[in-house]
C-alpha cells in the first residue's frame, strides 16, 4: 500500500500496476485532465506537476514544493508525498496568482502546454518571494510552447510575483499525519511489484529476496524505458526514500554524496568546493528533471553520453557500493567495464559518490558539447583537472564521455602532459595524442570525425583560458 495527498486530501492505494507513472493515475484513474502527455519522455514540461515532501530530519513539519515531469515519475515514488496539479490549485473558485498572471499577460493560447507552465511557475513561486528573469528561464527551461513564444510567459511570471496571496491548495497545505503501516510502502499486482523501503536494513532484506530487482531512485532514465519502449518490470525498489541515501557530508579532505541525493539537492551544497561542476550540473536536464535525477543512477545507468561520469572521473571520484555481503570501496575508473556494463553485482547498489576535496592549486575546466544549451544530450563531453607547480603540470586527468563505449581517461593525452611545462607546445602533443587514446562512434548526434576534433579542440580551449587567466594573475598557484 502507498498513501499520499491528491491536491490536499488523502489517498491510499494498493493493487495498481507498479509501472505505472503519475500522469497515467492522475489521467485514468483519477479523471483529473489538466496535467497533459505531450512527449513521454520528460522533455516538454506539458505534464509537470509539484510534488510536496517533508523536509527530513528533527521532526520538521516544513514541506517544500518542487516541479517534476509526472510522465516518467512513477506512483509507486508518492508514499508520503502530496501530489498538486494544476486542477487542484483553486479553491473556492480563485484563481492562483500564476493563472492570473497569465490571464493577465495573455500568455496562452492553443492551451496545451499551459497548464504544465503554471505549475512550473507556482513551483518558482512557492520557493521563493522574489525573482530575477534567469530564476524565471530556469523554471521555464523543461517547458516547450509552440504558440505564444515567451515574452508573455516570462511577463506573467514577474508579475505573479505582485499578486497577493489567494487561499489555494499550495498555501494551505493540510495538517500531515505520518503515514503508518507494519510492511515496506509500494504497488503489488500479481505479476509485478513496486518497493519503496526507508532505511537500507528494509533496502538489505528485500534485496536478499529480490537480488534480481531492478533499482530506481529518480528514474528519469529507467522510466522512459516503460514511456517509450513499453517495458514492464517485474520487481522495482526505490532508493529515494532511504534518508542515508540522500545525505550529503564532509570529513577532512573527503566529500560524501549520498547516491540517491538529486541534483537539485546536490548542487548548492557542492558550490563551495566546485562551482564548476554546479554550473555544469544546470545544463543537466531541466529543473524538473534535476528536481528528480540522481547523480547515482546517472552513473549506475552507464551510459557513455551520460554528462557526470567525466565529471567525476576527472574529480579523482570512488564509489561506495554495499550489498548484503557488505561494503566495498572502487575507484569510478574502474567502474564501468564496457557498454552499459559495470562493476556492480546483483543485489549490489552505489551507497556513495567520495571526492577528494580540491587541492589549493587545482583548476577545472568542464565543458559540454549539445544541440541545445540546455535540456540536451552531449554529444561530446569534456572534463579536464591540473594541478599546477609554477609553469609545471604536477597532476592531469582528462575525461570524456561520447567519446567511446564508456567514460573513460585520456591515458596518452595525459602521459604527454604530467611533469610537461604547461605550454602551447606539450597541449599540442597531448591534442595530437587523443587520436590514440579514441575512435569514436558516429551516431544520430555527432559524425567520428567531429567527436574527436571537438576533444581536441575543448583541450586546445582550455589550455587558451587557463593561460589568459594565469597572464592576468587569475590563479595562483603553490
């Protein structure tokens, strides 16, 4: 059984298929229309949603709303949540501050699309009392119109912010009773079952009898497997509601990510040490899919496009992996083993991502190659750390991902530059050395040939800004 809010009143559930989505229940099983299926796949926000959560830890009572793609979320994910649609948003026949706002501005026309993006700027307005244009594009960046452009959309935004405040469903959250039950939350049919366990002891147990159960945490990649190829999983068990997975820690020179922790929670934490990869981590999706995705799951899915593998690789990342025989620790090098295959063993889950914390001379570079800026998969996608004695490379690691069937290092690159004086002359030899080290795959996205002179030409851009800024005195260095 699951039991979670519906725009303010309780709902338990049962004997529902566990592959179900949340826009599926809402549109089949609830009659509730507003949220719309435009793609399937969590790219043009038609279907977005908020989704309420309890703040964890110390008996908080606080929820936080935040916009998600209800097409690749699954129910079984809702226990203890409060799903809000945009049919659930009046009350007493008033028009939240958005809708009017829009009414106001003129920003809809066909419709279609509209109801996705007043969620998503209810969303922004729920998190915040004020806001800037980018914070507007930002909350804006996962919804598609074909009709209106945006400048009424964005109008109405801003101005959402000057209407005071109606009694709707977002500000007049119910009183939240824990929900109480003996067994593990979830969706069970008889063919198919949904687990969504809250500690790693239930997690452990259930992975004992289910070792060939497949794990979800955000599934904004596992779930289109069910949106766009129709499959059905047998046994599903989620990581989102373990709180051990989501913490986010320090200890001396080290850095924990909890691997089922999502970007969104991962990214103002982490821009103390790396606001690189934060600014990296925005062109991840968009907010709703950071509102969900794991860093975890983008790196247990494998995928050599995938953006954070290199990130991490070139981070000098481990990984923390357990399963009922215990904890072990593997360096994400070692990791992936080839095309969607890795490390891990039945029954075996990432615990977390462990990061050394940047040494005082270290610069990053990270750069991703897409169609679009946002919302987009990289064709290439590079990741570049040096730490620097003077003009002289003490420590490189260059990775890549698009580049072949896993993220992987640029071994030759790299051995062409650690102990080399940082000059045009040995980045030349390491660009040159990359035809060595990849011979990528032409696909949908990007030719060979393109792929690798892009790496090339990333290495031959990074080293033109570090230089400029050690020119200027941006960096210095030990």
């Amino acid at each position: 059984m699951i039991k979670f809010l519906l725009n303010g009143s309780w709902v338990m559930e049962t004997e529902l298929d566990p592959n179900m989505s949340v826009l599926r229940y809402l549109r089949t099983k609830r009659g509730l229309s507003g949220s719309k299926e435009g793609c399937a796949s969590g790219d043009c926000g038609a279907c977005t949603v908020l989704i309420g959560e309890r703040s964890k830890g110390n008996g908080s009572q606080t929820v936080k709303y935040h916009a998600v793609n209800s097409c690749i979320t699954l129910l079984g994910a809702m226990h203890g949540k409060h799903i809000v649609t945009v049919d659930g948003l009046n009350i007493n026949e008033e028009t939240h501050p958005v809708q009017q706002a829009m009414i106001a501005s003129h920003g809809s026309q066909c419709g279609f699309c509209t109801p996705g993006i007043v969620m998503s700027l209810v969303g922004l307005r729920e998190s915040q009392t004020s806001c800037s244009r980018k914070d507007v594009l930002e909350s804006l960046s996962g919804n598609l119109c074909r009709c209106t452009g945006y400048r009424p959309i964005i109008d109405a935004a801003m101005a959402s912010f000057d209407v005071a405040d109606n009694k709707n469903i977002i500000n007049t959250t119910p009183a939240w009773s824990a929900p109480e039950q003996e067994e593990v939350a979830g969706l069970h049919t008889v063919d198919a079952d949904y687990f969504s366990p809250t500690s790693e002891a239930e997690l452990t147990e259930l992975l004992t009898k289910y070792p060939g159960a497949r794990l979800i945490a955000g599934g904004t990649d596992l779930a289109l497997e069910i949106s766009q190829n129709y499959r059905s999983f047998d046994c599903l068990i989620s990581l989102s509601d373990i709180e051990e997975l989501t913490e986010l820690s320090e200890a001396g020179n080290t850095l924990y990510v909890g691997a089922a922790a999502t970007y969104s929670q991962v990214m103002p934490w982490l821009k103390t040490w790396y606001p690189e990869v934060v600014e990296l981590f925005e062109r991840i999706g968009s907010l709703q899919i950071r509102n969900r995705g794991t860093v975890g799951g983008n790196i247990a899915n494998a995928s050599p496009i995938a953006d954070t593998p290199p990130v991490l690789l070139a981070l000098d990342a481990s990984l923390e992996l357990a399963s009922t025989a215990g904890r072990r620790v593997l360096s994400l090098k070692d990791f992936f083993l080839s095309y969607k295959q890795t490390q891990l063993q039945n029954g075996e889950y990432i615990r977390r991502i462990i990061l050394p914390k940047p040494e005082s001379n270290a610069i990053v570079k990270l750069y991703k190659v897409s169609k679009r800026y946002e919302d987009d998969i990289s064709a290439v996608m590079a990741a570049f750390y040096l730490e620097l004695e003077g003009a002289r490379i003490k420590t490189v690691r260059l990775a890549f991902g698009g580049m072949a069937a896993v993220p992987k290092y640029a071994d030759h690159a790299q051995t062409k530059l650690v102990g080399a004086e940082f000059t045009e002359a040995s980045v030349a030899a390491a660009i040159s050395a990359l035809g060595e080290d990849f011979a990528p795959l032409s696909d949908v996205r990007a030719s060979s040939a393109y792929r690798l002179k892009t790496a090339q030409n990333l290495l031959r851009k990074a080293y033109l800004e570090i230089a400029n800024n050690m020119s200027l005195g941006v960096f210095s260095h030990a």
